[in-house]
C-alpha cells in the first residue's frame, strides 16, 4: 500500500514538471520571437525617419574616406615620390608620406616629366550628387624648379578634375618656377557634373607637367628641375602639429599647404527632390540591419522549437 502511494505521488512529481517545463518553452516562443520581430519593428521606423534627414545620420558607422554633405573635402595624399597618389575624404592616412609632399628631380639639363593621377582610394560606395550652380573648389600647392617653355618635350602645369579614368574637366596653368605656388581653380557644376556614379565615376586629380633643369658650367652649378606637389598632413597646421606627427623645420607648413578638392555635395533631402527617392533597394539605410534583425527573430523561433524538442 506504501509503495503505491509513493509510485502515485512519484507520477504526480513528474507530471508538474513535464507541465512546469511545457509552460517554459511557451513562454519562450511568445517572448522571444515578438521581441526580436518589436526591435525589427524600431529599426524599421528608425530607418524610415532617418532616410529623410542627412546621409550621416543615417549610417550606423560612417565611413570617413567616403563623402558625405558634410565631410565633402577630398584630400590628396602619396608617396615621397608620387608613384601612387591617392585621395578621399579623411584628412588623414597611415599610409601617406612622412615628409608631406610627393617630389620629382632630374640631373643637370635633363627634362622632368611628370604625369600623376591622384585616384581615390577606396573608390565611391554610393552615388553622390553635387549642387548646380556651386562650384567645386581645387587647392593644389607645389614647389616648381625648371623650365617649362623648353622645345618639345617641356609644357606647362595641367590640372585635371578626374571622374574613374575621364578627365571631365582641364585646365593649363602658367605656374612659372618657385617655391609654395598655389593653384585655386573654381570649377562651375554644370548639369553633367551633377551626378557622380558609384561604378565609374570615383573622383581623383591628375597633374602633368614638364620641365628642364640648367646645365651649369665651370663658373656656375647646374640647377636640375624638380616638381614637388605637397600633400594634405598632420604638419601643415596653423596651430602646434600634434607630437605624433614627428614635424621638423623642414615638413610644417601652413595649412594652407594641403592639396584639397572640395565638392558641394546635396545633402538626403536636396538628393531626393531630383531623384524623387528612386533608388536601389540595396542602397536603401537601414536595409542591412532589418535584415539581420530579420535573421535574429528566425533564430529565436528556432531555438524555442529545438528546445521543446529535446
């Protein structure tokens, strides 16, 4: 009679806990899986409220090398000897040259040439649009050695605004020979300077020059040409350099120093009254996340049924 009464109240025991551990995995399904679906649901609206205000807003971690309606300075940087340069839209990069400015010499009388296309690096990840009307505002500093109007193979400065492997635009400039020559070209946006595309159209800046360096004699020295192009970098400062920089006598400069392009790009809102907000799902802000919110809420339907299963 005593063991029954135990086998009884052993059944009873393991009943309240199939029933005590059934209610768990319920309770599961109808918390976790809403709660995944409600945070969706918040990315969703964040995005939707985001999407109309500006591009920085709306990325989760911008990308400074990218351009945006704000941080829309392309800043030029390279090797010591320019063989690359390279451009985006931070005005710094460990890769760029200590002595802050990319340089060509020659020997004697030999001519220089110089032929250096300044692409940027990374390329464009989206579409951008400039402002009609604005202009786009090239700054280039060099050092200048040599002439320029010798036969033949010698020529004057040319500057050209490169969209992918397109000049859209050039312009020769009489630079002359010294030292800090500065270039301020503004470049009117006409209707088809408006879009850039993602695809081919990464802006850069191309420079070709060429010029001949003096053969000296027994009296005097030879001057050969050089042709120097100064970078944007930490030393060209109108305030202290930071430490970190390691700037002497020979690398600080001005500010006025760094090569820079500045382009005057519409902000989210400007963008969609041109574009009518037709773009490419893809390219939609936010999509990536409600995406990955989506793989979140599949994931806690499949544990709770994994759970019950065991």
């Amino acid at each position: 009679m005593i063991r029954g009464l135990e086998s009884n109240d052993l059944l009873t025991n393991k009943r309240k806990s199939q029933t005590k551990r059934s209610l768990r995995t319920a309770m599961r399904r109808t918390t976790l899986v809403p709660l995944a679906l409600c945070l969706a649901l918040l990315m969703v609206t964040s995005s939707t409220v985001t999407a109309g205000g500006d591009v920085t807003v709306m990325q989760a971690a911008p990308n400074a090398e990218q351009p945006t309606a704000e941080n829309n300075t392309f800043h030029v940087f390279g090797r010591p000897n320019a063989e690359p340069c390279w451009g985006h839209f931070n005005n710094t990069d460990a890769d760029n040259s200590n002595t802050g400015y990319g340089e060509k010499e020659g020997s004697g009388s030999s001519v220089v040439q110089v032929d250096w296309n300044c692409r940027m690096d990374p390329v464009l990840n989206d579409n951008i649009l400039l402002k009609e009307g604005e202009v786009i505002r090239v700054h280039l500093v060099f050092d200048i050695q040599g002439d320029a109007n010798c036969q033949n193979q010698c020529e004057n400065l040319n500057v050209s605004l490169m969209r992918g492997s397109v000049a859209a635009v050039t312009q020769e400039f009489n630079a002359g020979e010294g030292d800090g020559i500065m270039i301020d070209w503004d470049i009117p946006v006409t209707p088809d300077l408006v879009p850039w595309n993602r695809t081919d159209d990464s802006p850069g800046i191309k420079i070709t020059w060429a010029g001949q360096g003096q053969q000296g004699n027994f009296f005097l020295s030879g001057q050969p040409a050089v042709f120097r192009m100064y970078y944007t970098h930490p030393c060209h400062s109108d305030t202290t350099p930071p430490q970190e920089a390691n700037c002497n006598s020979e690398t600080e400069k001005p500010s006025n120093y760094n090569s820079t392009v500045l382009f005057p790009i519409l902000n989210q809102t400007e963008a969609e009254a041109i574009t009518g907000g037709d773009d490419d799902m893809e390219e939609t802000p936010g999509f990536g996340a409600i995406v990955g919110l989506g793989g979140l809420a599949a994931a806690a339907w499949m544990r709770g049924i994994r759970e019950d299963d065991e």
